[in-house]
C-alpha cells in the first residue's frame, strides 16, 4: 500500500485505488488479502475492560440487607464479641462471592453469545463473490453494500444505487444520508462526506460498491470510541423489585428487633442478652441469599435459551418471556421451511403445474412463448447465484426461480451472455418490486402481483405478441395459486433504449408488457405448527404477520392452526385482512380488529408498528418478529423484539432483544418456556427462603416476650440462612422446565413479586417453623437440662422439616413417584435438588457431631434417639406442605377458556 497523498474522501474513487494497490472491479487476491490481514489484524474494536473484578466484589454488598449485617457484625466486635462479628461477616462475604462469581459468569455469557452473532460481509476477491466474516476485511477488500447491511469499515466508494445511509450513531443526523462516489473537500465534516460509508451506519436503502480503507482501531468509530467498555447491564426490572422488597423488608426487620430489645427490657432481661437475641432476629429476618440467587436463576435462564438457539441481548427480555401474551410472527423461514420451489406457472392464458410442463425433456415440452419469457425473466431478474462452497446463494425465493429455469433447461450463463445486466433497482419492501436494465433493450420487472399490475397495460399471449391485458383471469389464476399456500410473484417486460445504461423509477411506472406468473411453495415447519399449538395451549395467542399474499396467508394459516376458521361459500377459511384494508381504518378500528384476526396479509413495515401499538394499548404484552431494515420499529416497539439470527438483516438485530439462531418458531416457544421456568424458580426460592426467615424471627420475639432462654442463637441462626443459601434453595434456581409449565395462562405483567397466594404460603410455613423450634427445644430441655443440647435439636429438626418442604416444592416430588415406573433414570431429570438433599446432609452432621463446630456454634452430639426426635417434623411438615400447595399452587390445573382459546385457572 502506498502512502496517504490525502484523506480517501477526499481523492476519487479511481486514485483510492491505486494508494491501496488494489482493483475495483475484482478486488484483492485471497493470498494479498490474507497478508494484509496478518499485518493489519482484524477489523474489530479493542475491546478496554469494564469495572475492575475488586469493584465488582464491593458492588455486591451494595445491598440494604447485607450492609445491616455488615454493620451489625461490627457492633458486635466492638462489643467484645469477635466470633459472633466473625460468623456474621462471614456469611455476607460467602454470599457476596457467591454472586461476585455467578454475576462475573452471566457477563462473560452474555457477552460471550453477543460476540458469537457474527456480521457476514459481501466481498469481492479475486474476482469471485463471496461471504466472509466482517472481522476478515482488510483495506483495499471490495465490498458489496446493500438495503439492511450494517457498514462493516471505513469504505470508499466506488459505485452506487438509491444508496442511503443511517449514520446517527456517528454524526446525530436523525435522517438517511444520500451517498455518492464524488470527492469532497479535505476539511468536509464527517456528516458531508457523501463518498464515504463509516463503520457502524447501517444502509437504509439501494446498494454500493465500496473499497475498504481502514478496519478496527483505525476507523471513525474507533477512533472516537476510546472509552469503549464492555459491560453487561444485568439489572432488569425484577431485580429492581427485589431492590425495593429489599429495602421494605428491611424497615419491618429494624422495628421488630427493636421490639424485641424493648421487649425484653421491660421484661427484666439483661441488656447483653437482648441486644443478642435482637441481633438474632436481624440476621435470622434477612434473607441475605437472594440477591445472589436472583442473579443466578437469571443467569441460568439465559445459558438454558442459548442452548435452545435464543440468544438474548438484554436481560429484561428473560423476565418478559414469561408475560407473553401476543407473538406476532413472519411466515416466510419462521414459520415455514425457507425452502421455496415453483409449483405452478400462468402465462398466454395458461396455468400449469411445473411437473406436468416439463416430465424430464425441459421447456421443448411446451410452445407458450409467455411461459417462456416468465420463466427467463426469473432467471435474469434475480441477485442469487451459484457458489462452488454452498450450492446457490441468495434469498430463496429467487434461488427458487433459478431452479425452475434449470429444470425448464435455461442455461444461465447462456442467458447472461445474450442478455448482460446494465443496471437494475434494489427489491425494498415499500416499493415491492425489483427491476433490471440489459443489453439485450430489454426491461424486466419482477415482485408482487398488486405492484407488476398497476405499472403494465398489455400482456404477452401464447405466440409472444402484445395484446389486452386480461386482469380477471390473471387474478383468478393468483387466487388458484394462493389457495394452495403457494407465494405468487409476478414478471412483466419493457422496452429499453439501444443507449441506454441507466434505470429510474420511471422506466417501470407505466406502459409494461405483463409476462405471467410464478407461484411456488414454502410449507410449514412440522416443528412450529407443534409450537403454535403449545402455545395456544399456554393462552398465548399466535398471529402471523406477512408481506405475502392474502390467500397464500390464509392457506399457511389454516396448516398451521392459526386464526379462527369461517364458513364462507368456498368452504372453511381463516379470517384474514390484507394491508389495504388495514390502511383504510383508524387507530380505534385497528386495536378493536388486532383482538379478533390473528391473520394479517401484504402489510407494509409502518403498519407492524401500528399493529404492535394496537396489541399494546388492549393491554398485550407483545413478541414480536422481524428481519428487514424497515422492522425496527416495531422491534423496539413490541416487548420482546425477535430478529432473525440467519436471515435478518443487521439492523433488526440490533434493535431486538433476543435472536433467533435458526430463524424458527419453535425456537421462540422454547424461549417462552425457559422465560416462565426462571421466573416459576425465583418464586419457588422465596417461598423456600422465607418461612425460614420468618419462623426464626417469630421464635426470637416470642422469647423476648415470653421472658424465656433465646431458642436458637445468631450464630445459629447465620448457620441456618448459610446452609439454605449454598445447598438448599440455590438447588431450586437449577430445577428444569416443568411438563405442565406450557398449559398455563400468562403471568400478569403487573402482578407483585409477593402476591396473597405466597404471602399465605409463607406465614403458615413460617408458623409451622416456628412451632417446630419452640416444640423441639422446650421438650428437649425440660427432658434433658441442656441448654446447647435443646438449641441443637431445634436447629436439626428445622433444617430435616425442611428437607421435606424442598421436596414438596420442587419437582422432585413428581420424580420420587415415578420412581417406580422409571428407576434411577427418573432422578437425571432434576438431579440439583438430590445434590443439595446430600449436602445438607452431610453439613448438618459435621454441624452437630463433630467437637469444633460444637464449641464454635454452642452446640452439642446427638445419639440415635435424639437424632429420630429430630426426625419427627419432617412426617407433621408433609400436611404443611400439602396445605401451602392448596393456598399457593405452583402446579395449577388449567383449561381452555370460552374466548378465543384462551388459558383460564381453575377456580380462580
């Protein structure tokens, strides 16, 4: 490469080229390419660290219930009590590493599976097209540009098409830049640069040519992004509800400690020994391994949708999966199999099935020249292409047309040497159509049936001449086509000039020859017509929302099991409506019709936003799919925005908020799923936590007030919180997608994180616990006289009830009864919870039976029988078990409700 004479905006494109010792018309050769990329490095940003790991550690007692602990633990050592301070300081700075290193996972996950959604490049080398890596380019790579990429480095360029870009992120310009090839001046500002495309902008509409001249570091973007970070925000609006629940439950804590001071006081107890048993109820309240288990149970949700092809973007997304209500859904690649091939073929008033045209012997079969001309007019007007890497290349409906030419025996590069493109017109989803300039004089219109139509006149008969265009039977023939689910694409011919080398909008306006028609098939996915159905089942509504035709909708729709079915004088059809229709009506018109017609058809991208608006004002929370440039809005718009992973285009992903790996419906069912597990397991933890705050904290208070010996200590009670942290309730945060998690309605977005079912559950749970310290401890101690001994039982029998309680609300309990049917197969299903059974276990043994624990915690060895008193509670927890399921159901029976299929709760 030769030195810089001037910045590359400011030299023409053909000295660009030279500086860069490059070819504008074939680009780099792969060996020149492949040691620029040696000497260059990649084209990516480097990437500075985001908070210090130290940082990161503080930041996790930045929470209300550890910082009470905290403080509490250094009152006690300032009162000359360093092993109660240790103990306390211990258990926050256990569960502050415990989330230090589950939150450190879930951001290197997160930005681990963002990294992993690669930005796929054309590029021009060695005069061969080709896709590459965006973080393969080097400069002087010739990169091809077009509607919905995003730019992927600093380009000059060389050619362009109607190009646009959006270049907001680097100028704050809120509207797309026309771009150009002409030089500007050297101090032009980055804004007026119109023969540049930088890094980062994504292109709005048209195509480009433009040769690479910086990568990485070296780009506009890399330059000013000096305090790039990489940093993943793993707030969402649950972990703010917890935040908040964190801080209420806190001020309760703090009045009924200090009631239990004053309480005690009055009562005649020492001071020491209250401020002891007030400590006891602090840290026995604090549910202090929540915080940790949130960020847990979130980060594993994301790791379960990942290896189920979802990738997620922003955290929240996790939580909203599970309030769904409403998935709007493409049909083409989502709900069908992205696998187009003809069918049928209309033209000189002929409709024919492709295998009765041509049984082997090609398109000598058959003397209709419309047909002919449709057929080569598919070949000619279409950007796919054959690969010698991947078969063909390019969207699959035109890879479709190009079959259907082969097998008619249309030799493409015959026919591209008789008829050389000059120019065309990029297919954008406004205008729906694409358009071709050749050297042949001829004009070749490509897209939609509405769109060909409206610009033609005449039409081309069986001999090939021009005669009356016939709209009835050329609409009869689309009807004939859709209502066999096929996708019809219409191909009209103009006249060009013998000079001409240039193609404007209004060369196609008006005044075209109609040549026929191609209607081929995508069918469904068996997997999404499965998934449709599981989420009927779960009262989520599915609607399909396409630029296709509206019968060819309707006849996917039908296959699918979408949209309420009506008698008309054809038959059993699905209720649908089309964009025009859509567009005649008003917002109150659209949200009243959103709610009935779960089929929409040859909508435009401005009305999925409307549609989305409409869904949300009826009170929908909205998932919503999309892949093309003009989609983003209803991403950003709909709840959860779903972009094609494969398929889509830059632009959509990053307005989305999850991706789609295989661009498959199944897939966001599965996310769906996963979003309701993580959000079933945060509750099934606080219904497990809780009570075990709640029972030592009664325990402790009705002490004071009983003037009675404390039952349990704060050491014990810290012993009690550790050991549900680490062995018990996190287990819970691992528990797998529940069978029947799918045949329920939506949680309600609004609904509280502690609602009356779990708030009932939690105080007869916490009453029982209650009941078992006291019974256990004053029996133990009128029988046997030992303070340490009585303390040692309460603490066992909780811990061994509550075995019982971990079981009854997991899903082991469903495991345990098909034990019998299944073997110890039946335990691989949920293997978290048996772990932290055997780990309790263990821990609570080494607790009790072993000298050092027993002088540290103030506790004693049990012997057999004790050990079996011990056991008692765990039979009287099964009853409490059993009425905490009746007041707080987290396996509810569910059935379909009388109003458009949806999921009502029995009995509520």
């Amino acid at each position: 490469m030769q030195p810089w004479p001037a910045p590359a905006h400011a030299l023409p494109g053909a000295d660009v080229v030279e500086v860069l010792q490059s070819d504008g018309s074939s680009g780099l050769s792969e060996a020149e390419a492949s040691r620029r990329l040696h000497a260059c490095g990649t084209n990516s940003l480097t990437i500075r660290g985001g908070k210090p790991g130290w940082l990161k550690f503080l930041l996790q007692f930045n929470n209300p219930l550890l910082i009470t602990l905290l403080v509490v633990g250094a009152v006690k050592a300032l009162l000359g009590y360093p092993r109660d301070a240790l103990v306390i300081w211990s258990v926050t700075v256990i569960n502050a590493v415990i989330g230090f290193v589950q939150e450190s996972k879930a951001e290197g996950a997160i930005a681990a599976l963002a990294r992993s959604v690669h930005t796929e490049v054309e590029v021009v080398r060695g005069d061969v097209r080709q896709r590459l890596a965006s973080e393969q380019l080097v400069p002087g790579d010739l990169v091809q540009l077009e509607a919905g990429a995003r730019v992927p480095a600093d380009l000059r360029l060389l050619a362009g098409r109607n190009l646009q870009t959006d270049e907001s992120a680097l100028t704050g310009e809120s509207l797309p830049v026309s771009k150009g090839t002409t030089a500007v001046e050297t101090a032009a500002p980055l804004a007026e640069r119109i023969g540049m495309a930088y890094a980062g902008s994504y292109v709005t509409a048209g195509r480009g040519l433009g040769l690479v001249v910086a990568t990485g570091d070296t780009t506009e973007v890399g330059r000013i992004s000096t305090s790039l970070q990489e940093q993943v925000d793993l707030t969402t609006p649950l972990t703010r509800k917890f935040g908040r629940f964190s801080r209420s439950l806190l001020r309760v804590i703090l009045v009924l400690a200090s009631l239990t001071f004053l309480l005690g006081l009055a009562r005649g107890r020492g001071a020491d020994e209250m401020f002891d048993g007030a400590v006891a109820l602090a840290v026995g309240a604090i549910p202090e391994e929540l915080p940790a288990i949130v960020t847990i149970t979130l980060a594993i949700g994301v790791h379960r949708m990942a290896q189920r092809r979802a990738i997620i973007r922003k955290l929240p997304a996790v939580e909203a999966l599970g309030s769904t209500t409403v998935i709007c859904s493409d049909k083409t690649g989502t709900l069908t199999q992205n696998q187009m091939t003809v069918q049928h073929l209309y033209g000189g008033g002929q409709l024919v099935a492709i295998e009765d045209l041509w049984p082997g012997v090609g398109l000598s079969g058959t003397s209709n020249v419309a047909l002919q001309e449709t057929l080569l007019a598919g070949l000619l007007c279409n950007d796919a292409r054959p690969s010698s890497r991947e078969g063909l290349v390019g969207d699959p409906t035109e890879m479709a047309l190009l079959v259907a030419a082969d097998a008619a025996g249309i030799v493409r590069q015959a026919a591209l040497d008789s008829h050389p493109r000059r120019d065309a017109i990029p297919f954008e989803s406004e205008q729906q159509f694409m358009a071709t300039l050749h050297g042949s004089e001829r004009i070749l219109l490509k897209g939609s049936v509405e769109a060909v139509l409206d610009r033609c006149s005449r039409q081309l008969d069986g001999d090939g001449q021009p005669e009356d265009l016939d709209q009835e039977a050329i609409e009869a023939a689309v009807a004939a086509m859709a209502a066999r689910g096929e996708r019809v694409l219409a191909f009209a011919i103009g006249q060009a000039g013998p000079a001409q080398v240039q193609l404007e909008h209004h060369h196609v306006a008006a005044d075209l020859d109609f040549l026929g028609l191609q209607g081929m098939l995508d069918p469904p996915r068996p997997e999404a017509i499965r998934a449709v159905a599981a989420c009927q089942a779960a009262g989520i509504r599915v609607k399909m929302i396409t630029g296709d035709h509206l019968e060819t909708a309707r006849a996917i729709a039908s296959q699918m099991g979408i949209g309420s079915p009506t008698w008309s004088s054809d038959g059993v059809e699905v209720t649908a409506i089309d964009g025009r229709q859509l567009a005649e009506l008003t917002p109150d018109a659209i949200a009243e019709l959103v709610d009935r017609v779960d089929v929409f058809a040859r909508v435009a991208p401005a009305q999925k936003l409307q549609l989305v608006q409409a869904l949300q004002a009826n009170g929908e929370v909205v998932a919503m799919t999309g892949d093309g440039v003009n989609d983003a809005p209803a991403l950003k718009q709909a709840d959860i925005g779903i972009a094609m992973g494969a398929g889509g285009t830059e632009v959509a992903r990053q307005a989305a908020d999850m991706l789609l790996t295989d661009d498959n419906f199944a897939t966001i069912e599965a996310a769906v799923e996963e979003g309701r597990t993580v959000y079933l397991n945060l509750r099934k933890t606080i219904a497990f936590v809780l009570p075990v705050n709640g029972g030592a904290s009664m325990t402790i208070l009705l002490g004071a007030l009983l003037a009675t010996p404390l039952p349990v200590t704060a050491l014990q009670v810290l012993w009690l919180n550790m050991i549900c942290s680490l062995t018990m309730s996190i287990a819970l945060a691992f528990e797998p997608v529940a069978p029947w998690l799918m045949q329920q309605p939506p949680r309600p977005p609004q609904q509280p994180l502690l609602t009356g079912s779990l708030i009932r559950r939690v105080l007869v749970v916490s009453l029982f616990n209650w009941m078992v310290i006291f019974g256990l401890f004053f029996w133990s101690e009128q029988r046997l006289g030992d303070l340490a001994l009585a303390r040692t039982m309460a603490v066992q029998g909780l811990v061994l009830a509550h075995l019982v309680y971990l079981v009854s609300i997991s899903q082991w309990r469903t495991t345990l009864m098909a034990l019998p049917r299944l073997g110890w197969r039946a335990l691989a299903t949920a293997p978290a919870v048996p772990l932290g059974i055997v780990g309790t276990v263990v821990v609570q043994w080494i607790f009790s039976q072993t000298a050092s624990m027993n002088r540290f915690f103030g506790t004693a060895p049990l012997n057999l029988e004790q050990l079996g008193m011990c056991a008692l509670p765990m039979l009287l927890m099964l009853p409490v078990a059993w009425l905490g399921e009746r007041l707080d159901p987290t396996d509810e029976h569910v059935a379909p409700g009388p109003v458009s299929g949806r999921t009502v709760r029995l009995g509520a």
